[in-house]
C-alpha cells in the first residue's frame, strides 16, 4: 500500500482516485470543488484543506489539471509543491499540457532531487471509471517503473514514449488523430444517412470494412446507434468539444515548433473551433456530426 496524494478531482480524476482507494492505497484529496472532494471521500479517500497538506508524507503526488498554466502554478507557484515535497516522493502529472511546461516542471524538481514524470491518459471518463485508461508517460525509466505501482491500479496500458515531455506529444498526436477519426467518420455516417441507410447498419458495415475505426467500433456518433455512449446521451458526459479543442492547439503549437506539416489537423482544429463557437463547447466530441447534420 502506497501513500497517495492527488489532487484534482474532475471527470477523469476523480474515477482515478477511486480506483487507487479501491486497491488499498491511503489516498489523501484535494480540489477546489467541495463537492468533487465529498464523492472521492465518501468511497474512502481522506479530505485534506490544501494542496500542499496533499504533499505531506506522500510516497505519490498525482495531478490532473485542467492547461499548463494550472500545472506550472501549482507545482512552481509561491508556496508551491516543489516548496514542501520531500524527495522520496515521485510527482505524476497526468494533465494533458503543452511538453515545454511538463519538461520547465521536470526541470525545476530536478534541480531540488525531486522526481517527476509526465503520464497523461487516454481513454476517456469510461475508461477512468473502469480503470482501464492508458498512461503516456515522459520521465526516466527507473521513474517509470516506480509510477506503475499506481498506474497499473487506474491504467490497463501503460507506456513508456521517451523523456519527460515525450507523453505529452504522443498523446496530442493520439488526440488530433482521433478528432480527424471523429470528423471523418461523422461525414461518411451523415452521407450514409443523407442517402437513405440505416447509420447502424451503416456502421456495421464500415466495421466489417477497410473504414472500421475505434469511434465506429466503440464511440458511434449518431444518436441510438449505440447504448452508454454520449451521441445517445444528446452528447452528455465523455470529452468535451472544449477540451478536444484545447489538444488540438497544443498540437498546432508542437506542429510550429517541429514544422511538421498537419493540414488535416488544422482542419479538425477549424471545425471543432467552429462548433464551440456555435454554442457546443460543453458537449461531447462526438457532437462535431451536427456540423454536418441538415439545419432544422
């Protein structure tokens, strides 16, 4: 059993918290939200009144984090954690950030003896509830190895991609991938259906075809197509256009950075962009198919 400090209990933190109780780990909580606290206390996590109370006698800090801004001032602000943690503990931080944040963190605990790697996850609220999301992960291999005594009790896949930082990029290119997967799909289902077909059968044609892909396969964005999924949820819950618009910068400035060329991502980038605008922020992905939908 492992003295775990987490902080930052939202959709996906939360369900990770749970879990690490759930596997027998003293898990001590903190979130700005008094409610996100109570439901992670109310499954045995224990309430703590600061973030830095969170450090104390930690063998783990987990921390996840809405942008890097949130990241860089918890962990480098005045009074922040690297001011009060002890260098036996490790510091995971599985935000989804830009690299140069997750590495200026890295670099700053270092200079202290501090270990610190990146982890951000993949797998979306289900996965996070079911434990089965997979970890990214930036840092030294001994620290790595060291972060799978937690990981492996919220994670099924767990990955080593390189240096600290190097979680972060996979995990933008994993993410602008799935945003093209999601458009493209939407546009071929709503064709299908402007045409007369069935999405569902459809779908399970695609499925059985060259075009199967993980959002036909388990993220379906047409309505009734599929249960427990936000698209039948009028596109509540899951990942949050928002969100997906957030990775979607990150990768346009890691693209900058590389002079990669990513005009499929920039497209994406401009449609998401577009359906927040519209009003769709707050709900899932998945709704980027009403771009394409008939204006009622």
């Amino acid at each position: 059993m492992a003295q775990v400090g987490f902080i930052g209990l939202g959709n996906m933190g939360g369900p990770m918290a749970i879990n690490l109780v759930k596997a027998g780990h003293q898990v001590k909580v903190f979130d700005l939200s008094d409610q996100a606290i109570a439901s992670v206390v109310e499954q045995g996590a224990i309430a703590v009144n600061s973030a830095n109370d969170v450090a104390l006698n930690a063998d783990f800090i987990i921390t996840m984090l809405p942008a890097g801004k949130h990241v860089a001032g918890l962990y480098l602000g005045e009074n922040g954690l690297l001011s009060v943690v002890n260098q036996d503990t490790l510091m995971i931080d599985s935000s989804t950030i830009d690299a140069a944040t997750a590495r200026l963190v890295a670099q700053a605990a270092q200079d202290q003896g501090i270990s610190f790697i990146d982890a951000p996850v993949s797998g979306g609220v289900g996965g996070a509830v079911a434990g089965s999301l997979s970890f990214i992960c930036g840092g030294e291999a001994a620290h790595f190895e060291q972060a799978k005594t937690v990981l492996d009790d919220m994670g099924k896949n767990i990955f080593h991609a390189g240096s600290v930082g190097a979680g972060q990029v996979a995990k933008i290119c994993n993410n602008m991938l799935l945003s093209i997967l999601m458009a493209g799909t939407s546009e071929a289902l709503q064709m299908g259906i402007d045409n007369g077909l069935d999405p569902k059968v459809l779908s399970e044609i695609m499925l059985k075809s060259s075009g199967k892909n993980w959002c036909l396969e388990l993220y379906n964005p047409v309505p009734g197509v599929m249960e427990s999924v936000p698209s039948s949820n009028n596109y509540q819950g899951g990942f949050m256009v928002d969100l997906m618009l957030k990775d979607l910068g990150l990768a346009a400035e890691a693209a900058q950075q590389s002079k990669s060329s990513t005009p499929l991502g920039s497209l994406a980038r401009s449609m998401y962009a577009m359906h927040s605008r519209h009003g769709a922020g707050g709900d899932d992905f998945s709704s980027i198919i009403k771009v394409f939908s008939p204006k009622k």
